[in-house]
C-alpha cells in the first residue's frame, strides 16, 4: 500500500481545497467513502478522485441543462 493511499482528514481537506467541517459533512452524508479504524476516519486517496469524478459529471450535466445542448 502506498503511503498516501489513506488519508486524514486534514490531508484530505488540503487536497481538495475545503473546511474540516464540510468535509465531515461529505463523510456524515455518505458522499464520501472512508473507513472506521478505532476513534480515526482515514480516507481511500482513491474516493477523493471518485468524489471528485462525480462532482465534475453533475456539474457537466447541470450546465447541459442550463445551457440546453
């Protein structure tokens, strides 16, 4: 396993350029994956590009609704 194939919330939140606090919400809500190991959340490096994937798709799907194409 690569070292940074787990994250913590703190390396999680620098990569992609948000608050602690909204990333707990992405976590509590489920839209993002991570894993229960004891008190700690580490999060798959993988599920924040899966995360990120997703959040691309459906912003290109609103603005072909916006946009009519």
């Amino acid at each position: 396993m690569r070292d940074d194939a787990l994250l913590t919330v703190p390396e999680a939140t620098a990569r992609l350029k948000t608050g602690r606090s909204a990333l707990y919400d992405l976590l509590r809500t489920r839209r993002l994956a991570s894993l229960a190991i004891g008190r700690t959340r580490p999060i798959p490096a993988h599920a924040l590009a899966d995360y990120v994937q997703r959040h691309m798709e459906e912003a290109a799907r609103e603005d072909e609704l916006l946009l009519g194409t």
